[in-house]
C-alpha cells in the first residue's frame, strides 16, 4: 500500500509539469503560425516536398573538361 502511495505522490506531479510544458509549447507554435502564416505554409509544403535528387557524376564524353588534360 505505501509504493502505490509512494508512486502516486511522484506520479502525478510529474505528469501536471509534463502536461504544462506541452501546453506551453502548444500556445507558442500557436501563437507563432498567428503571427507568421506564410512561414507556416512553408514549412508544411516543405514537409511534403520530395527530396532533391543526388547529384550525378560527368561522364568521360561530358562537354567539360579540365585545361591540364
């Protein structure tokens, strides 16, 4: 009976704090996408954007090619 007590007592403010910073978190971005709306909008279409393709490597007929060969 004394360890539920025990937890509970380390428990639940634990879980109040936790809550709390998540809530704070919560108003910030909110208060954020308020104010930059545009800032928001791109960063959800960069979240959905595909990624740049890698770059290739010039091949021996490439149109370039260096002064020292």
């Amino acid at each position: 009976m004394a360890a539920i007590q025990f937890l509970f007592i380390v428990l639940v403010p634990l879980v109040i704090v936790a809550g709390a910073v998540v809530t704070l978190f919560a108003v910030g971005a909110l208060f954020d996408a308020l104010e930059h709306p545009d800032e928001l909008r791109q960063r959800i279409e960069g979240a959905f954007r595909r990624p740049q393709k890698a770059g290739k490597v010039a091949g021996s007929d490439h149109y370039y090619r260096p002064y020292w060969i």
